[in-house]
C-alpha cells in the first residue's frame, strides 16, 4: 500500500485532462478548502456515490491518565465523520478481492479461519539465526534483583 499526495493526484489528473498541473493543483485545494469552509459551518456534505461529510458531536466524557491514574474530564468535541457511498464500497472491496487474490490470501470473508504465514528468507549472503532464545547475561552472584 502507498499514500498518495495532492501532487500524485493533480499530475494524474493533468495527464489525463491535459491541463497544465499548477491548475489542477489549484482547483484540487480550492475543493479542499470548500469542503473544510462547509463542514466548519457544521454543514454535511454529499457527494452520491462516493461519500457523505458530516460533523458529529463526541458526548463529554471522564477519562483516566494512565499514567498517573488520576480522572479527567474530557470536553465534548465535534469530529468529521466520512460514510463511504456505495460506488466506493464496492470498487474498494472489488480492489481488496483482487489484492488477496494476487497475494494468496483466501478472499472467503472468514474472520475466524487462521491467517496464512509467510516465511521470510534470509537475505542473499546472510545466515539465518539458529536460534530466537535472549542470550543470558552474566550472572552477578545475586540472584534476587529489586525493581
């Protein structure tokens, strides 16, 4: 898997419309920059087939620092939330098929059945380890270490 950039995406876009990149990069910000503008003002965006923008409120909640055990109260708080249309779940799941397949991984949607194993060859001119046990340190003659 590999992330793709605003960059990737206009050049690709450029290619295919012929338009020069720096417009392309141009409109794909402004898109951005719309869809942030809307969603600020608490408005949900639909795009049909693709997705759905929404702001949902996070209810107050009591919370614990796990470091210090201590209870905080963590403020309500407003997150975008994104629901993919169905256009998107289908090419998705179409392209995650495709992926498992090419991998060998069994595309039978059985969460319960064990994961394959890979094994992983050395690399060119190394040896494998003979064992994977933590060598033992050398003993101080006292046995009972405090922590």
């Amino acid at each position: 898997m590999t992330t793709v950039t605003k960059k990737e995406l206009a050049y690709r876009i450029s290619e295919k419309t012929g338009q020069k990149k720096v417009v392309i990069k141009r409109i794909i910000q402004s898109f951005i920059d719309e869809i942030i503008d809307e969603l600020a003002q608490g408005n949900r965006l639909e795009f049909r087939e693709f997705g759905v923008f929404e702001i949902k409120t996070r209810a107050a909640r009591k919370a614990r620092n796990p470091r210090t055990g201590v209870r905080v109260d963590v403020p309500s708080k407003s997150v975008v939330h994104f629901k993919a249309g169905r256009l998107m779940k289908e090419r998705v799941q179409a392209g995650n098929e495709k992926l498992q397949l090419e991998s060998g991984i069994p595309a039978t949607g059985d969460n319960n059945s064990p994961s394959p194993t890979r094994t992983i060859e050395p690399a060119a001119g190394t040896q494998a380890p003979q064992s994977m046990e933590t060598p033992s340190l050398p003993s101080d003659g006292n046995d009972s270490h405090a922590s």
